[in-house]
C-alpha cells in the first residue's frame, strides 16, 4: 500500500525570545536550554554554580518556527499535525492561524490544519510559553492554596501536566526546560489513520492464548477501508467500514503452543511482531506473551505484595528510574540502553518509572520488552498536592487515556500506580494539616480520576493506588507500615539511623530506600575546578541537592570509618559506604523471603552529574554501589545476619530460580595482615524459589581483631565471596597490604588489570581517567591472592590511566 504524504518538520527550526539575538536556531526534538548553550548564550548548566546564571530562561517565552512546502495537487484532503511530548503550555499556529493550544506534556495532539494550508510555502511557529508564568497563572486561579513541593525551588510545577522534577529535585538541577521532544509531523488523512493499537491476551486451560488485536481508526468521513493484520507469520486481510470519528475493530488470532516470555533471570524474553497496515501507515508491535499477577492475599503480617509471571513468583531485584538526563537533547536511544543493559548485568530485572518523571518513549519499553525488565509504571504525579478543579481533571483523564492505550500491549509492564507519594505529601504542608479533610477529599478526586481513566482505557491492567501504599482506600503511613502493601523506608538515611536499622523492619515490597554517595572523582573533575574540589566549597554544594546531604555523607563515616585523608578518598569512601548501606537492606529483606518479594533501590541513574542516591554515575559509569549489586542480587548467594543481640551470625541462602540448589560454602577467619585461618565448611540445599538458614556461627568463633570471610558456591552456577565484620570498620587496626597492579592494553582496545595484593586489602576499587567499565570492583583480597579483571573504555581505543584505592590505603596517614 503507498504510504500516505506526510512530511517530518523535525530539523532545524528558529528560535526566538524578547531580548534575544535574532539568529538562534533550535534542533527538533530538542530543547531551549540546549540549544542555547550550543550556541554561547548560556554557559553550561551543569558546570561550577552555573544553574544559577540560566535561570532566567525559564521566565521568557520562546517563539519556535520553521516553513515547509505543499505542492497544490496536495492540498485535498485533509491534514493534521502530529505531536507528542510537547513540553509543555505551547500555542501553536500555522500560516499564523491558531490551530492548537497544548497544556499538557503527556498527551498526544492531532489537530485539523487542512483550512489552513496554503500552496507553496507555509510557515509553522509554536510559541513555548515560560512555564513559571503558565503555573502562576493556574496557581492563582485556583479555589484554595495548593502549594508545591519544597523539593522544588522554581514555583508552580504542580499546576503543570510537566514533569514534576524539572522544578528541580533533591537530586535534580531546577531548570524548568521546555522544548519538543517528540514526533513533529504534517500528516495527510487518507481517508483514516490509526489512532490505537492495543493487544489483550486470554490464556485458555489448554495452554493455548487468543490475542484480541484491537485496533483503533479516525477518519473524517465514513470509508471502506482495507485493513491487514500480520501476527507470527498469519496474514488476515479485511475490508472494514469505518465510521466518521472513531472506529474500534477486533481481530482474534490464537496461539497454540506460546513462546512465553519470562523476567531477566527467569527465562527467555520471546516476543511476537504484530502488524496492522492501512493505506499509507502501518503500525508495528512487539508482544509479549505472559500472564503477570499481583498477589494481595492476606496473610498472618496483613497482606502480601508479589508478583507472579506465568504462575511463579517472581522475587522482584530493582531500582527506581528517573529521565536520563536533565535536559532532553542530552539524552539518546543509545545511552538510555546504556543504563537499562547495567541494570540487568547488575542482576535486576524490575525498575520502576518514578512518578515525578516522564512516561518514556515508546523504544524505551520495546528496550525493556526485549532486556526482561519489568516496569511498575507510576501515573506522572509525585510529593505535590494538586488541584482538583473540572479542568485539571478532565487533562488528567485524557493524559491516563491516552498513555495506557499507547503502552499497555507491553509485556515488560507489570503495573501501573497511581502516584508517588501523594498520601504523605498530605502531612508535609501547613494548609492540608490544618484542614486535612478538604485536601484529602481533593487528592481522592484526583486519584479515581486516574483510576477510572485507566480502567476505562484498558480494564484488565493491574491498578495500585500509590505508591507507599498499604492497599485500596487506606491513607495510613505506608512509610512505616510493613504488614502489607508497598513501603518507602528512609529512615536510614533521612533520619540518620544506623545501617542495622535496615533489620529492624520487614516490608512486603520495598519499592523505595536509598543511601547517597558522591558521584565519581572523574565526573566531579568535569564539572568543578581545582579550587572548587572540598566537600564544603560552593560548587559542591550546589550539586549536592539533598538538605543536609553532605553532612549525613561525612557523619556517617565517622559512624562506620576512619575519616578519608583527602576528597578524593572521601568520595570513594562514601560509595563505599553506600554499597554497604543497601547491601544491609537487601541481602535481609531477601533473606524474609517470601515474607518480602520486592527490593527497588532509589535510585538506579542521575540526570546531572551530583551527590545522589544513584548506583550508576551520570553517563552510565558504575559507581562502587552498582558493582555491589550485582553480587548481593545474584539468583542463588548467601548473606551473614547477625542476631539482633550480636551473639549468632546467621548464613541465610537465598535460591530466585524454579530449581532447588546446592550451596557449599567454606569460612575462614582472617586477621589483620591478611592471613586466613579455616573455620568451618557448610553445605545445604535451598528450596526453588526460597531463603532459608545455611549455617549459624556463634559471634565468638571469630577472634577479636579478625574478620569472618567466605566463599560460596551453587549447583546453577552462581558464585560468591563476602565478608562480616561485628562491630564497625574503624576499630580495625588494618595494615599495609601491599597492593600491586599490572595493566596491559590489549589488541582488543580493552585493559586486562592483574592485582596482587600481601595482605588484607578490603573494599579494593579501580578508578579509571577515562569512562568506561571494569569487569568487577570493589572487591576483597586477602594475603597473597590475585585478582585478574578487564577494563572496556566508553570509547574504542582511549588510552586509560588507573587509580587504585583500598579501605587501609584511604585513610592511611602517610
């Protein structure tokens, strides 16, 4: 079928604003701040304390325009713009015809241009109103206070459908970018196009599946229209009418023996092309084919919180994602699957769309679709409260619409909740604690707006109110309620509790925790001179979001360490420490299992390169954290728990496969120069899909002055070594431990690293001048053992020059 006229106006458009030099250009998609500092007139916003010099960009207007050429033989018919994420109050005009007025960054726009088109030349210009402006004006129309977020110092973002963190974040720069991110298209309706395509699965007890393909039309005037649906090699043509409007049609394919597709670690992701071709579009769709759950049933603590995929419980390993950069045009296909492919060789295989951000690009879930990550989507709502007037609503409803009608056919979905954080965003402002009910009332609107939208656009999708959540209608403190539901634990690092805190608690589904560490010394070197290298300069402060931040960092190390002997060991000890934080959380909320089904680490990537909570530097490079990761979310490991009274150390095992494992593991003590001593060898058998005890040490066993270590081995493959340390790393009188290394750059482009070490070297990392990857980190050598790991850097064939660092080695007075 010939594809109908359609002409792309990404490219390079015009950019204006009051007061601005006449030749700025933009790139479409693309955004203002980006454009701008491409060409000079800002400074890098993420330099030194430049977010301060690019506020003013926010304020203005700014007027986006480019022309375009019709042939008059084109002109019949009818024509529409296609547009998606235009971020965000935009009027657009075509040949100075108003044709749209947009309000929302979320929702996909067509408006009819065919009145306005003109032979020859024609000219489209979208004027990008300054979002502070547009959240004032909506802020003072409204029937009560409705204050923001103190996470946000630029104003009004709430009354915005924006995201929420370009507001700026406790781990965001505040910018209030606007731009085009999305398609920008002229389309030709001929004579209809597809509007939704969404495909329903029913699982039959045979072992069959039928596909119900439903595909949604919009055409101007009632047509005949020729329709052909192509699925795993089935051709079906059809000749279907078509009302004026819309027109839902049904075609029904089955699947006798499915291909399913499983979660990173459970199984293969087998997906399915699905196309449907009209004349002039054709629409194509991978599928999934899956049954996913989420199992609620009450039991003795209050309710569970799992999820379960073709039958099995599936142990949810994760992090939160949040955009991939601050700015859009930084951002491209390529790096996002960067950090997705880290989260899965990291051994995740869940992350979740934080509600603060945007619901991401369509290759963006094709990507998960394909890597086995499982998204627990959040509606794009978060630590606000927001209005409840007819008109935000009715936004919102359309906004719900149509992203679950865009999305919902993706395998890797798992569930779609309704907002982050919103009951507890109840409590933060003085207005909503003195007349809670009003803003109760109004959140409520807000959510079964949501709701029912969703449920409308897709009624089979799995629906959770918000997120911390103890269930449907219950506005309790989630936070710390661990019976039921999903829970955000922070007490750890916002109310500086101490890492052993993390045992005191036994959550359902931890879909929130966090401890933040310094980005890396290689990204802190980009964005701050020497001078500006001090924990305590401005510069740093600036890119330190969080209140408090960097004290709870240094305070905790005086906790845990023996202070650093200069910043770029602290940094390194504060990623350290992090790793430690999360490693405590997770390796005994796995150990609850199936009491607890679910740890998502907050957060998984930066926008900008800051102190954060996130175990992948901006750019992608892994943090000490991330390395981590990969070993305490290994499918079959085991974990040292101590007692809650010091005496025992219990060796949980924990086995995520179907399979029952074999585990043996072998203890040692080694002292302080690096000398192991046996202590005692374990074997057991773990049930699939269970934790359960391998072997329990009495504390005293280990020597005072000595550190219990352990290597582990399973019948599935998996492997491991650790350490338990009873008491705190500073009362260690370490020693030198001789660390040696030997790199050779190898035909490949890739470093091969060999490191030896004559003693106890704990915590050993390798920092590299350059981006790129290391095979492993952040390890444990004990007397004359050796190491051999791999360096792959960012960019084939860049020369790499090595740092190596140890725990002794840091704070080591020379």
């Amino acid at each position: 079928m010939p594809e109908t006229p359609q002409i792309d106006l990404g490219g390079v458009w015009s950019l204006e604003a009051e007061g601005q030099r006449p030749d700025l250009e933009i790139s479409i998609p693309g955004d203002v701040h980006s454009a701008l500092q491409e060409q000079g007139v800002i400074p890098d916003p993420y330099f030194g304390k430049n977010e301060a010099k690019v506020q003013w960009v926010a304020h203005k207007d700014w007027r986006l325009s480019r022309s375009f050429r019709l042939d008059a033989s084109d002109l019949d018919g009818s024509w529409y713009l296609d547009l998606d994420f235009v971020d965000t109050v935009a009027t657009i005009r075509v040949n100075g015809e108003r044709v749209l007025e947009a309000n929302n960054c979320f929702r996909r726009y067509r408006p009819d241009v065919s009145k306005v088109l003109v032979a020859g030349e024609n000219t489209i210009e979208v004027l990008l109103h300054s979002p502070v402006e547009a959240g004032k004006a909506i802020h003072d129309r409204q029937p009560f206070e409705v204050p923001w977020t103190r996470n946000s110092p630029i104003p009004y973002g709430n009354m915005l459908r924006k995201p929420q963190c370009h507001f700026g974040w406790d781990w965001n720069i505040a910018l209030a970018p606007l731009g085009l991110y999305g398609t920008v298209k002229l389309r030709k309706l001929d004579p209809a196009r597809i509007e939704h395509l969404m495909v329903k699965q029913r699982h039959l007890a045979n072992g069959s599946v039928e596909l119900d393909v439903v595909l949604t039309l919009f055409a101007v005037d009632p047509c005949v229209l020729p329709v052909e649906f192509e699925f795993d090699g089935e051709t079906v043509r059809l000749d279907c009418g078509v009302n004026a409007g819309e027109t839902v049609l049904h075609q029904r394919f089955v699947v006798e023996r499915p291909r399913l597709w499983w979660p990173a670690g459970s199984g293969k992701q087998e997906l399915y092309e699905l196309k449907v071709t009209i004349p002039g579009e054709t629409v194509a769709r991978q599928v999934g084919i899956r049954t996913l759950e989420l199992i609620t049933d009450k039991d003795e603590a209050g309710a569970r919180f799992a999820f379960k995929v073709n039958g099995r419980e599936i142990f949810c390993k994760g992090a939160n994602w949040i955009p991939a950069d601050a700015l859009f045009s930084k951002t491209s296909p390529e790096k996002t699957e960067a950090l997705l492919q880290s989260a899965v060789d990291a051994n995740m295989n869940m992350i979740r769309i934080w509600g603060g951000g945007f619901y991401e690009h369509d290759w963006f879930y094709d990507l998960c679709d394909r890597l086995g990550l499982m998204v627990w989507q959040d509606f794009m709502f978060a630590c606000n409260l927001y209005p409840s007037t007819p008109e935000f609503l009715d936004n919102v409803a359309a906004e719900v619409d149509y992203q679950v009608r865009r999305l919902s056919h993706h395998a890797s979905i798992a569930l779609w909740c309704g907002d982050n954080e919103l009951v507890g965003a109840l409590t933060w402002f003085e207005v909503s604690q003195k007349d809670r009910d009003r803003y109760l009332v109004s959140y409520d609107r807000l959510n079964r707006t949501i709701e029912a939208a969703a449920k409308k656009a897709n009624p089979e999708l799995i629906w959770w109110p918000s997120s911390p959540s103890c269930g449907y209608l219950d506005f309790r403190d989630a936070w710390h309620a661990d019976g039921s539901g999903d829970m955000h634990f922070w007490s750890v690092w916002h109310e500086n509790k101490s890492f052993d805190h993390y045992r005191k608690v036994k959550p359902r589904f931890c879909s929130e925790f966090g401890f933040q560490s310094y980005t890396s010394n290689l990204q802190i070197s980009r964005f701050a001179d020497k001078k500006d290298i001090n924990i305590a300069s401005p510069v740093m402060e600036v890119h330190q979001k969080n209140p408090g931040g960097n004290e709870r960092i240094a305070g905790t190390m005086f906790r845990y360490f023996r202070f650093p002997k200069d910043f770029s060991n602290f940094v390194y000890l504060s990623q350290i420490q992090q790793g430690l934080a999360i490693k405590t959380a997770v390796e005994f909320w796995r150990s609850l299992k199936p009491h607890c089904m679910g740890t998502l680490i907050w957060q998984l990537n930066d926008t900008w390169p800051v102190a954060s909570w996130a175990s992948l530097d901006y750019g992608g490079n892994w943090k000490a954290m991330h390395y981590q990761a990969r070993r305490f979310f290994e499918p079959v490991s085991i974990f040292a728990i101590p007692s809650a009274d010091g005496k025992v150390i219990g060796i949980a095992m924990v086995n995520d496969t179907p399979q029952p494992t074999e585990v043996s593991a072998e203890f040692f003590t080694v002292s302080m120069d690096g000398q192991r001593s046996p202590l005692t060898t374990a074997r057991g058998t773990c049930r699939p899909d269970a934790a359960s005890t391998l072997i329990s040490l009495p504390a005293d066993s280990v020597p005072e002055g000595s550190l219990l270590v352990w290597s582990y081995s399973a019948s599935n493959g998996s492997s491991g070594r650790g350490h338990h340390v009873s008491g705190t790393y500073k009362q260690l009188e370490l020693e030198p431990p001789g660390l040696t290394a030997h790199s050779v750059l190898r035909a490949d482009g890739n470093y091969e690293i060999t490191l030896s070490s004559k003693g106890l070297a704990l915590f050993v990392m390798l920092e590299a001048d350059i981006e790129g990857r290391f095979s492993d980190n952040a390890f444990d050598l004990t007397a004359g053992e050796s190491q051999t790991l791999f360096f792959t850097p960012a960019e084939q064939g860049a020369e790499a020059e090595f740092t190596i660092r140890d725990l002794y080695s840091c704070q080591a007075v020379d």
